[in-house]
C-alpha cells in the first residue's frame, strides 16, 4: 500500500513539474510575442517620425533625421533577407556574421546622429554633415551589397531549379503522350527471304537442275549423251553391199 502511495505522490510531482514546465514555455513564447509587438510598433513610430521631420524640419535637422532614415530602411532590410535566407542556404551565415559586425557601426552612427537632432549648434551640425554622409552612405552601400547578393543567389538556385525542373516536366510529358509514337507508321523492311532447303534437297535440287538442259546458260548449246557415227569413207577395192534376197 506504501508503495503505490508513493507511486501515486511521484506521479502526481511530475505533472506538477510538466505543468509548471509547460506554463513557463507558454509565458516565455507570449512575453516574446509582446516584446516583438512593441518593438515594431516603436520602430513603426520612429520611422514615421523621422520621414515627418526630414520633410518638415529644413536645413541640417532634415538631413540628420533623412540619413536615420535611410539608415535604418538598409540595414533593416538586409537583416531581414539574410535571416530569411540562411534557413535554406548554410552559405550565407558568414554574411550573417559579417552583417552583425557592420550592424555595430551602424548603430554607432544611428545613435550619433539621434543625439544630434537635439543640438541646437546649427553651424557645428552643419560642419559634421559631410562626413556623416560619407559614413552612412559606406554602412548602407555595404548592406546593400550583401542583400543584393543573397537575393541574386537565391534567384540563381531558383532558376537553375526552374531549368531542372522544366526538363523533367517535357520528359514527362513526352512519356504520357506515347501514343503519338504509337501511331506513326512502322518502317518499310526488306522481304524475307525463304528459309533454306535442308542438305539432301539441296543436293538432290542441284544435281536436277545440272541435268536440265534449261538450267545451263543460253550460249551453250546442249550437247547429245551419245555422239552420233559420221559417214564411212568408202574406197574402190571395197566391194558393193549385195542386196538382200527378197524371196
């Protein structure tokens, strides 16, 4: 009796445990889930925010919130279509990886150029803006070169799949429409000739038609089995035939 007790109380532990296991995953996944929404919609605001203020703010303030902007779009973007792609293609974790150092500038510089849009300096800003510039355009011209070339890569295995696949589809295709090679007419072939005569026949056949005068060619005429006796000379000491008696 003890020992289902216990059976019964270890049983009872471990759905406990399963449970609160079960509830901390749930937690986990809904905290993230929240985490994410809120980070979209801030960026969603700061965005639309900084695309008001380079519209509206002219002069260096406008240009400050322009280069976020367009900072944050590239590299944005290219975070986006490197995860995307990584799942499919192992190759692209070191651009991955390269994309996490050039990320470190890039924030450098969005921080930077946050804390200027609050300076009141306008000559100083104006001082700072080239190489701003020149900073943003290097950390967006190397993020777009690494989305580019991993769109263009996915886009070179989906055309050579396409390729493939198109070649297997036609095969195919010519394989479910076997009739029409079914149809087409058998070629013409030679008449057979008859089969041969056995050994004694062909004897037997040659030696009938070596004995057909019909057989031999035309030019030779056909000669008699036994030559016929020429006339006798006759001479003078020779008596005349006597005649025989009729009676």
């Amino acid at each position: 009796m003890e020992a289902v007790i216990a059976i019964f109380a270890l049983l009872f532990v471990l759905f406990l445990a399963a449970g609160a296991y079960a509830t901390v995953k749930v937690v986990g996944a809904a905290k993230r889930g929240v985490d994410r929404t809120i980070t979209q919609a801030r960026r969603t605001v700061e965005d639309h925010t900084l695309r008001a203020k380079s519209f509206a703010q002219p002069g260096p303030a406008g240009e400050i919130a322009q280069l976020r902007l367009r900072l944050r779009t590239s590299m944005r973007a290219t975070q986006e279509a490197l995860q995307a792609g990584v799942a499919e293609d192992e190759s692209l974790k070191e651009s991955l990886a390269l994309f996490a150092r050039l990320s470190g500038h890039g924030r450098e510089l969005d921080d930077e150029l946050k804390r200027l849009e609050s300076e009141p300096d306008r000559a100083t800003l104006a001082e700072r803006l080239p190489s701003l510039r020149e900073r943003t355009g290097r950390i967006t011209s190397s993020a777009d070169s690494l989305r580019w070339a991993a769109r263009d890569r996915a886009h070179r295995f989906a055309d050579d799949d396409l390729d493939t696949l198109h070649a297997q589809i036609d095969v195919e295709a010519g394989a479910l429409r076997h009739w029409t090679t079914a149809d087409d007419p058998a070629p013409a072939q030679a008449p057979s000739s008859w089969p041969e005569a056995p050994a004694a026949d062909r004897a037997s056949g040659g030696q009938a038609r070596s004995e057909t005068p019909a057989a031999r060619p035309a030019e030779t005429p056909a000669r008699p089995a036994i030559t016929p006796p020429g006339p006798r000379p006759s001479y003078p000491w020779q008596k005349k035939p006597r005649p025989e008696s009729t009676t």
